[in-house]
C-alpha cells in the first residue's frame, strides 16, 4: 500500500502543474499500479486494488472540480479585436494612418459629379450573365463570355469585368425621372476583375467608374463636354486629350478617350505607354438602342451616353505614378506620399 501512496502523492503534485488537468488520468505511472495488482499475494490483491480504484476516483473529483470552477469563467469571443478578458490594448494613434489613395480619389470623382447634377451609385462585386452581357447587347457568341477570359464561378455567376453590369438597373431603377421630365443621371463606381496579364498598366482587380446620362435630344457633343469638364476639374489644368473610334456592343458610336503619356517627350523607351505617346483613359458612346429599349426605354423618344474608366488610371495621370501595381502592393513608402 506504501507504494500506492506514494504513487499518489505524485500525482497530486503534478496535478497543480497540469495545464491540461485530464490527462493525468493517463499518466503512467498510474497504468503501472493496474499492471502490478497480479503480482500482489493473493490475500491482498483486493485490497490493493481497491486502493487504485480510491485513487483514480479521486483523481477524476479533481479535475471535474476544474470543470467546474472553469465553467463560471467569462466566455471569451474569437471574433473580438482582443480578449474581451483582459485589458484593452494600446492602440497606435489615429495620426499613424491615412485614406488610400484610390478612396480619397474616388471621393473626390464622385464630388465633382455631384456638383455637375449626377446621383453616385455604387456597383456589384457578383453579378450574373444577364447583367454582364445580355442586357449590354453583347452577341451569344462573343469572346468575353467565354471563361478563360471572364472570371466565372462554377453556379454560373460573374466576377463583373465592367461597372457596366449597372446600366440596366439604373435605366430600369429610374425611368420614372424621363416620365417626370427629368434626366437619367447616375455614376457607379466599384471593384471590377480581369483576366489579365500584369503590367505596368493592367492589374486583375481595379476601381471602374461609370457614367450614364439619358434624356431627349441628347447627343455625341454633351458627353464630350461633360467628360472634358469632369477631365479638366479632375486635374486642375487643361489637358491634352484624343478621342478615337472604338467598338463597344453596348454604345454606337463608341469612342476611346486617351491623355498624352505623362511619362516620356516622345514615347521613345517608355514601358507605360509602350512607345505610343496616349495612354487610354476610358471608353465611351451614345448607349445603344438595344439597351435602352431592353430597359423598358423607347429609343426613338430618349437618347443616352454612358462612359466607363478605371479610377486608378486616373490617379496615375494626375501623379505621375508609373505603375499600376504600386496601388495593392502595401508598400509604405508608396502610400505615405498620399
């Protein structure tokens, strides 16, 4: 029996010391005790046994009794900044942080619109086929429904490619305004993704924003004058730009604008504009009458033109920054100079 105490004097002090109180139920050294009850005489196997039993009994009232006790201890919440036990931490200064810049400049888009009479909207991050190209009068067979250039998810929905998903909904959101006398005027901004190669120039996630303006009489020389103002506000000097024709299913005609590439005299060398001199800036047109008569619109009354741009090229003309990639690269440096 001496040696059954002994036994339990250890494990009782090694108990205090146990993070994880339970497994002194499987320590071995109480294993070993069962292992030794065929060697005790036969007159004193019983008792012996009994003592092992006493032990083990008592061990488990121990650790249940921590049970217990940890029971009434306050639950902490894993989805909590810190452990709502302890003390609040001290955090780092408001002074130490700043806007990126791709949201002080999408604010500051969105106020100038504001002030020319548009109503800001923000677009989706999911959306499905209908929205994408559907209602944008894309053909059944064209290249960007395919998936390896569009990102798809296998329930069939889309990762949109252009804020112009939100075309539709806003014609169709606000007709009652052309009833009422008054212009459709909206702009959407928000993320979109391709399926690009990187670049200087092109990333795979970036900031669009989206214009649509639709009334009677509308016509090609006021979206050029609205997006030469929001251009020449924007950057806070008159600019250099062109515009040439381009192809979009959901404007006719369609045009490209571009800025002069900021970055060389002759576009000799230079990795930006790929020794172009233009760096396209948006893309735009009188919205097609497919897509107003599919909004519920009649074409023959009501005319419209939409335009669509990344915000991060826009940034990057007003300061001068060479690569797109600067933007999701959390250096420091780069965004401490915003």
């Amino acid at each position: 029996m001496d040696e059954v105490q002994s036994v339990r004097q250890h494990l009782l002090t090694k108990l205090e010391t146990l993070a994880e109180k339970k497994t002194i139920l499987r320590d071995a050294q109480l294993r070993q005790l069962y292992g030794k009850i065929k060697d005790q005489p036969e007159a004193q196997r019983a008792a012996y046994g009994q003592a092992i039993n006493d032990l083990k009994n008592e061990l488990e009232e121990l650790v249940n009794q921590v049970k217990g006790d940890s029971a009434s201890l306050m639950p902490i919440d894993v989805t909590a900044p810190m452990d709502v036990n302890s003390s609040i931490p001290n955090l780092l200064p408001t002074q130490n942080g700043t806007i990126h810049p791709i949201t002080a400049e999408m604010q500051k888009i969105a106020d100038i619109f504001y002030r020319m009479g548009f109503e800001v909207s923000p677009s989706r991050e999911i959306d499905d086929d209908f929205h994408m190209f559907t209602s944008l009068n894309f053909p059944e067979n064209h290249p960007a429904r395919d998936d390896y250039d569009t990102f798809m998810t296998e329930e069939g929905l889309v990762a949109p490619a252009h804020t112009s998903t939100m075309q539709h909904r806003i014609i169709k959101a606000h007709k009652q305004s052309l009833e009422a006398g008054e212009p459709i005027a909206v702009l959407a901004m928000d993320r979109v993704f391709r399926n690009e190669d990187l670049d200087a120039r092109h990333e795979h996630t970036f900031y669009q924003h989206e214009g649509i303006y639709v009334s009677k009489d509308v016509t090609v020389g006021q979206l050029v004058a609205t997006l030469k103002l929001f251009l020449t506000t924007y950057y806070e000097k008159e600019i250099d730009v062109k515009i040439t024709p381009f192809y979009f299913p959901f404007t006719e005609p369609s045009f490209e604008f571009s800025l002069s590439c900021p970055f060389c005299s002759d576009g000799s060398d230079c990795h930006v504009c790929s020794n172009e001199r233009w760096i396209e800036l948006l893309g735009c047109g009188m919205i097609h009458p497919n897509v107003l008569e599919m909004a519920g619109v009649d074409p023959k009354v009501y005319t419209g033109y939409a335009w669509g741009g990344g915000v991060e090229r826009l940034i990057m003309m007003k300061h001068n920054i060479e690569d797109i990639r600067h933007f999701n690269s959390g250096k420091l440096k780069f965004l401490r100079q915003f």
